[in-house]
C-alpha cells in the first residue's frame, strides 16, 4: 500500500487516478477546489478536502495531514493545471499570472513542503503538455498555458538534478490532447484521441514504477506528431 498524493482531481485525469489508486489498494489524498465529487464516490482509503493550489494555507493543511495520519508520500502527482485560450493581445497580466501560479509556483510549492516526507524511491510525476516541448507544433491562443508548462518542464530536470543523490526521483509528462471537461472549455467541439480514463491508468502505472528506469526526463505521451 503506497501513500499518493493527487492535485487536480474533481474531474478529468485527476478523477480517474483517484479511482484507479484506490482499486489498487493505495491510500490517496485528493486535492482540488471542488472535493464533493470525489466525497461522493465514498472510494476506500482516499481522503479529500478542497484545496486552492495557490494558497499558502492550504499547502500547509496538506503537510499537516501527512504529518498526522501518514508520516510519508511515496508519490506525489502535480495534475492540477489552469488552461487559458485567447489570443496573445487579449491576455491580460492576470491570466498570465494565473496561469504561473497554477502550472508553476503552486507545483513547487506542493512539491516542496512535501519533500521531507519522501524517500530515495519516492516519486514526483510532474504533469506537463506537449504545448510546453521545444520544437512540438504550437497552437495560437496558448501563450499562457503553453509557457507555463515549457516552465514545467525545466522545473521537473532542475529538481532531478538537485536531488538525484538522495531521492526522490522527479519526471514530467507532457501529454497530447486528452478528452477532458478543460479541453471542451478550451476548444469547444473538438475530438482528442485519448480518455481520460486511459490516460490516468498510463499515469498511474507510470508513477508507481517509472522512477526505476527515469529521473529527470520529459516523456512525449501523445500519439500525434510532431
């Protein structure tokens, strides 16, 4: 039984590992605004409260929970992200800003105060967009989003690199168009290849073993190109 710790998980991605962990027998705790819809699942050994990935109080009620009832995190997956879709001369600094402090600082944040809590095999799973990958193909209106995630991305190798001598391991996913309630938002009317359901049992599986094969990678999970 591992310990998971989830952002981003009253819908999409996020729901569906919540789900998955707790077939499987793990303990999770479930992060999001919203908590009532992973409360009603009434899923064993999962505990959720709402939570607001750019407050400080709230990333403290984290650490004090793990303290109190778990005492280790042996994964930790920041999911949570905030997509923005508009053209660059419409971007306010607000939407900028959101966009960082969702995607960027509340991930460093959660990942931090939760360090003392992992060990060598410990693993963090940062979870990124092909938007964010040098040379992939780019979509206008996602100047935001997209920076935010290339920002990601270099966070997840700096930290890699920082820790390899002790643990625990860090990677990234940038994942392709995925069929979620925030893609609909975005793009209203578009078709994505993947499910959220499949796409959480590929990052499931990935976070409770890839850390034995990768540290400090950046894995393309999509099936488009480039």
């Amino acid at each position: 039984m591992k310990n998971i710790v989830i952002t981003g998980t009253s819908r999409g991605i996020g729901f569906e590992m919540v789900r998955i962990f707790s077939e499987m027998g793990h303990r999770v705790l479930a992060l999001s605004r919203n908590e009532e819809p992973i409360l009603a699942q009434q899923l064993e050994n999962v505990h959720a409260f709402s939570f607001d990935i750019t407050s400080s109080e709230a990333i403290s009620r984290v650490s004090s929970f793990v303290a109190e009832n778990w005492g280790s995190v042996h994964v930790l997956i920041n999911n949570a992200g905030a997509l923005v879709n508009k053209a660059f001369e419409e971007l306010s600094l607000a939407d900028f800003r959101k966009s960082y402090e969702v995607n960027v600082f509340g991930v460093a944040e959660v990942t931090r105060v939760l360090l003392p809590f992992m060990e060598a095999n410990s693993h963090v799973v940062n979870i990124s967009s092909m938007g964010g990958v040098q040379g992939s193909m780019k979509f206008p209106g996602l100047a935001a989003y997209s920076s935010s995630k290339g920002a990601l991305i270099t966070l997840t190798e700096l930290l890699a690199e920082e820790y390899k001598d002790g643990g625990p391991s860090f990677n990234v996913l940038a994942l392709g168009a995925v069929q979620t309630e925030m893609l609909q938002e975005a793009f209203p009317g578009y078709e994505a290849p993947v499910t959220a359901t499949q796409m959480g049992e590929y990052i499931v599986n990935f976070s409770l073993n890839g850390h034995k094969f990768y540290n400090g990678k950046i894995m393309q999970v999509s099936n488009s190109t480039p």
